[in-house]
C-alpha cells in the first residue's frame, strides 16, 4: 500500500513537472496565444489542383498579417484540414476544427457538395463559412448570415456562359452534367438564356462520378446531334469525356469549367484530344490594385480566381475580426458587410485595412477577385469571367469580360 | 433501338472485362485467405502508377509495363500482406477486412505522396473508335479486351495445370484436409496475395489506359470490383468473370430506361436481386 503511495506521489510529481515545463515550452505558450482561423480546403480527391493553392494564398496573407502585428494583438495561425472533395470526412474534419480547435471560421470547402454538408454544421455551432462553391441552393440554406461565398452562383455562372456559348456561333447545344447540386439549375439556367441569344439547349443528361467509361452517356448525347457540348463536370470525368468524345469523332465545339480542364489535365492527355476546347472560370479582377498585390505576396505572374478568393476570404476574416475586436462567428456574420461594402476607404489588403481600421476609419475591402460586396444571403454581386482555349496542348488566353 | 442495344451490350462487355481482371484477385485472395481485401483499391493505384513509370519513364511499350505494374503489385502485395494483414489475421477474418481498408488508405497516400494529385496519362497514342453499321468500338477498348481475356486464361490454366495452382485450389476448397497432405499454407497464402494483388495492378493499369490515372483509380473503381466478386460468388474465379460483366452490361443496359446517373444504383439493384434469389452469387462460393 505505501509502494502505492509513493508511487503515487512521484507520479503526480512527475506530472507537476511535466506540466511546469509544458508552460514554460515557448511553443505550448504560442498555441495559448495564437488566434487560430479553420481551413478546410481539398488537398485530396476532385479538388486536389486548386485546394493546396487556395491553402498557399491564405498562408501568404496570414504572414504577412503576423509580419505587421498580427490580429488583436495576436499572431493568427491556420489550422489546416483536408476535405478530401467528399461531403462525409469534410464534415468529420469539420467538427474537428469546430469542437477541438474551437475555430470562429472555416474557410475553403470548394465542391459544392461538400459547403452543402458543412453548412449546417457550421450555423448550428454558430461557425462563419467561406467558400467558392458554385450552387445556387448553397446561399439558399437556413445559413443565418453565417456563410458569404465569393464565387458567383450558378444562376450568375450559368447565364454568362451561355451568352458565351451562343457568341462563338454555337446552335445545338448538348449540356452533361455531373451529379452534384448546380447540374439542374445549371441545366434550366442555360434553356433559358440559350433561345434568348439564337441559339438552343436540345438535350441535357446527369450523369455519374466515378466511372471508367463514359461511351453510352456520349452516345446518348451524340443522338441529339449537337453542334456544341457544355461538359459541366470535374477533372477526372471530363478528362474521361474529353477521350471519348475524341474516339466518337465529335468535332463540334466544348466548354468546360478551368477547374475540370486544368494545365495538369492537359498534360495528361494527347493535344488532339483537347484542341479547341474553351474553358471559363470566374476571373479575378485582374486590373485592380489588390489583385497586384496578390500577384507580388503569390510571387506568381497570374493568381487565378481561387488564389485570388482565398486571398479575399482571409483578409475579409481578419478585417472583420478587427472591426468587432472579437474572434467569434457571430461577429464575423454581424460585421463582415461592414468592412466589405460601403463608403469606406477602399483599401486593398488586409495589411492595410487593419492599418487604416487602427486609426479609426471606415474602410471597403476591394479584394482580388472581385469588389467583395455581398448580398443579404451571402452571393457577391458582381464578377468577372476569364475565357481560355485550348491549341496545341496549351491555353490561349481569350478574354475576361 | 437494336443498334443502341448492341453498343450498349458492347460497352458493357468492354468494360465488365477490365473488371474482370481485380474482380478475380479479389476473389483469388477470399477464396484462399478467407477475407475481403480491400487493399486491392491501392494496390490496382500501385499497378497503375507502376505502369505509368514503365511506359513514360522508361519509354516501354504498353504489354511489358503491363507485366511490371503486375510485377510491383505483387511484390507489394506480398510484403503488405506478410507483415501488416497476416497479424490482423489472428484477431479474426473482419478485424484484417477493416485492416485491410486501413492499409489502402496508407498505400494510396504513399502514391500520392511520391506522384502528387495531379491527373496522368500513358504515353499512347489516342485512336478514333471502328465504325460498323452504326456500332463503334475502340482500338484501345480491344486491345484491353485481348489483355484481360489473355490474363484470365493464363490464371485458369495457372490454377488447373500447375502444381501450385493445385495446391491453391486445395486449400481454397478445405484448408485443414489440405494442411493433413502437407500444403504449406503459408506459402500459398504468400502466392495468392502475389497473384491477386499482381490482378489488381495489372487492372489498374488497364482502367488507367482508357482514361487517366491518379492516387484515387483503384478507390473509384473499388465498389465495381467487389460487387462483381460478390454477384459471381465471392470465393468463385469463374463467378468474378460472370459476376464483372453482370454489372458491367446491367449498368450499360439500364441507360435504357433511366437516366445515367441512377447507373450504379441500377447495377447494386441487380446485385440485391441476385444475392436475394442467390445468396452466395451467381455461380456459387465453389471455391476458385
């Protein structure tokens, strides 16, 4: 019984000691003191090309942040997890970074189906939700403000390229959708706008991810005898498409979102397969201020949209965080419109907010994919798109209008 | 109508027999080890990515990078199994089934730790589809054909003809009356994780010649690969060649009627409707 005792004893000793240490640890006293911001991007599955990159933009911005001071008096640090492009761990990292990490935003989900699933775990835990995914029911959910998207939606997306579609003389049009929640909307958005501008959606089909083939989804496709076909899907189906279209001797137009026909994609497959084909993607704003910023923090010559909205959702967090002087959800969905909208000084990095909301002022964050401005249900009001297509295995830059 | 039902079929003939090819490791593998290996999904990954450096890398042709995205499979395959699935198999047949999910994970995050995520391609050059009477069919597609159904003949003469296959069949068929004639069951489960998991290469290379590849391949076409183990019989090489062109001509044939995206869910609809009429597959768990 007294070897218990002392045993006991030294081991509570031992803990003590332990403990004393880990206070005086330079790093456990940096964890205490840091303020940690959620980031919950792809660096795995569908979304794999564009997460590490949204992750590095945030990653820039936050330096320089901590470089100038950092946020109330607090260096920021990012706590980082993967959504894997899948709605099910998304939501399992999700309630790490909420429960665990008590992070007052997350910012990064990119497919749609994944916002969708981690949505509502964010309201219901009063968690500020940033995101570029595209569909239209996204900002429709009972979000309670606690979600602001700076990707335009679909109605937005869809529209513009089928005024797009119909420009470059296209007549027949085919639309293949991947199931995910924008294919419908996406679908109903362009039979409207289509006849609008001469031209006519004559047949669309949903189809799945995942799949080997995609030969009897082409055929069907084929049937209706289209003379332009919208690929709306992800990189590794439309890679898919994109042979088999070839091998069924298809020669009329494609259009297809950047992020399914990436640089990387084109490198994997033969020039022929893609010669031609036009890609559009919500463009950054490429002609302001804070987009050559970006461009400076980045070291890269062309920041693209995610870059540049990754950019935009760490610097709104950080603002919005200094202009309530307090780190949580509800202040970030009660302040966020104040800094991104309104007569304020238009300032174009978080740096230099934080600089002028120090010294008192109003200021309006123009960001680098776009002004920033939100409405009521989170959409931002207005962008721009990049148009691109594809010759000799390499994009050629078309237009951003 | 005709015509869109003979390509359909076709389709699906196409693509039930690259399914083939996993389909028969994994039942291979069952019928020997009596557990579903589920690290076939990272080990099909491996294949692919193995025969992507054979024929990019090292500039060989499309049969010779086949045969070493076998060859790394397998010894892959054997490795793992020897030193992380065989002490699962102590704690029982669903502990190293879960084991076995655990280490695909793993192996697929190796693949992606030394490729990246980024899409591949073969260095093939892509050809226009045959045309005959409205059908089309695809150079590539007949090729991979010709491969499958060589692999498999060459597995059934494997398992018919040669002692070792005997001794496999043997054990698959009753382990313990094979152990009382002396078969090393060790070293036939060494084999059969070599030759299972050398099918899963080989077939993620396969899948990966029609399309492209990344770290994902094996994981996506995984749910395929076992529901066409499971509707032939899980345990049944015959079975998992009937088993992978049921599914793979029943997705095709459902575009009739549905649109593509309830596909799979048509294809495990089948899956139930056989498994409840038969219970242990279409051609039984006659053991390989």
């Amino acid at each position: 019984m007294s070897g218990n005792t002392i045993s006991r004893r030294r081991a509570l000793q031992a803990i003590a000691a332990a403990a004393g240490t880990a206070v005086s640890a330079p790093a456990i006293l940096r964890a205490q003191d840091t303020l940690q911001l959620g980031v919950l991007t792809p660096l795995t599955g569908a979304g794999g090309f564009d997460g590490p990159r949204m992750l590095k933009a945030m990653q820039a911005v936050a330096t320089e942040v901590n470089a100038a001071g950092g946020l109330l008096g607090r260096q920021i640090s990012l706590i980082i997890e993967d959504d894997q492009t899948n709605p099910e761990p998304a939501v399992r990292a999700s309630r790490k970074l909420i429960d665990v990490s008590k992070v007052p935003v997350i910012m990064g989900t990119w497919a749609s189906a994944v916002t969708s699933a981690v949505a509502p775990v964010c309201w219901e835990s009063k968690t500020f939700l940033t995101t570029v995914s595209g569909a239209d029911s996204i900002t429709l959910l009972p979000h309670q403000g606690y979600l602001i998207r700076t990707q335009p939606n679909n109605h937005l997306q869809a529209q513009k390229h089928a005024e797009f579609i119909a420009s470059i003389g296209a007549k027949r049009v085919f639309c293949l959708s991947i199931q995910a929640p924008f294919a419908v909307p996406t679908q109903n958005r362009l039979s409207e706008v289509l006849p609008q501008k001469g031209s006519q959606l004559i047949g669309s089909l949903i189809y799945e991810k995942d799949k080997t083939t995609y030969r009897s989804e082409i055929d069907q496709a084929l049937r209706a005898k289209p003379d332009f076909l919208y690929l709306n899907g992800y990189a590794p189906d439309v890679t898919v498409m994109m042979r088999d279209l070839y091998r069924a001797g298809f020669d009329g137009g494609r259009l297809t979102q950047s992020y399914a026909l990436t640089s990387k994609v084109l490198e994997s497959l033969p020039p022929e397969v893609t010669e031609g084909a036009y890609t559009t993607q919500p463009s950054a704003d490429i002609d302001s201020p804070a987009f050559a910023r970006a461009v400076k923090r980045l070291g890269i010559d062309d920041p693209d949209s995610y870059e540049t909205q990754a950019t935009d959702w760490i610097s709104l967090v950080c603002l919005t965080i200094a202009k309530a002087k307090e780190a949580t959800g509800t202040a970030l969905r009660d302040n966020v419109r104040k800094i991104s909208q309104g007569s304020g000084m238009k300032v174009y990095t978080a740096v230099e907010g934080l600089k002028a909301l120090a010294e008192g002022k109003e200021i309006n964050y123009e960001g680098a994919s776009g002004p920033c401005d939100f409405t009521d249900i989170g959409d931002i009001q207005d962008c721009k798109f990049r148009y691109q297509q594809v010759a000799g295995g390499k994009f050629k830059f078309l237009k951003v209008a | 109508m005709v015509t869109e039902v003979l390509q359909l079929i076709i389709n699906g003939i196409m693509a039930g027999t690259i399914l083939a090819v996993p389909a028969i490791g994994l039942t291979a593998i069952f019928a020997v080890l009596r557990f579903a290996n589920f690290a076939l999904a990272s080990h099909a990954t491996i294949g692919a990515f193995a025969g992507l450096v054979a024929n990019v890398n090292f500039g060989l042709p499309i049969v010779p990078s086949l045969l070493f995205a076998f060859l790394v499979a397998a010894v892959v395959g054997v490795v793992t199994d020897e030193f992380v699935l065989k002490p699962f198999r102590a704690a029982g047949f669903i502990t190293t089934a879960i084991g076995s999910i655990a280490l695909t994970i793993a192996l697929e995050n190796v693949v992606r730790f030394i490729f990246g995520n980024e899409l591949r391609g073969y260095d093939l050059p892509i050809r226009r589809d045959w045309r005959f009477e409205g059908i089309r069919i695809g150079p590539q597609q007949v090729e991979n054909l010709v491969i499958a159904v060589a692999v498999m003949a060459a597995v059934f003469l494997f398992l018919m003809l040669t002692r070792i296959g005997k001794a496999m069949r043997a054990v698959a068929d009753n382990p313990m009356l094979a152990n009382i004639k002396g078969i090393n069951a060790e070293m036939v489960a060494r084999i059969v994780s070599f030759v299972g998991m050398g099918l899963a290469g080989l077939g993620g290379m396969l899948i990966g010649l029609d399309t492209t590849i990344d770290p994902l391949t094996g994981f996506r076409s995984m749910l395929s690969i076992f529901a066409a183990a499971v509707v032939g019989g899980l345990g049944s090489i015959p079975g998992a060649v009937v088993g992978a062109l049921t599914v793979g001509i029943g997705e095709e044939l459902s575009l009739l009627f549905l649109s593509p995206n309830y596909r799979s869910a048509v294809g495990f609809f089948t899956i139930l409707l056989v498994l409840i009429f038969r219970p242990r597959g279409i051609l039984g768990q006659r053991a390989l």
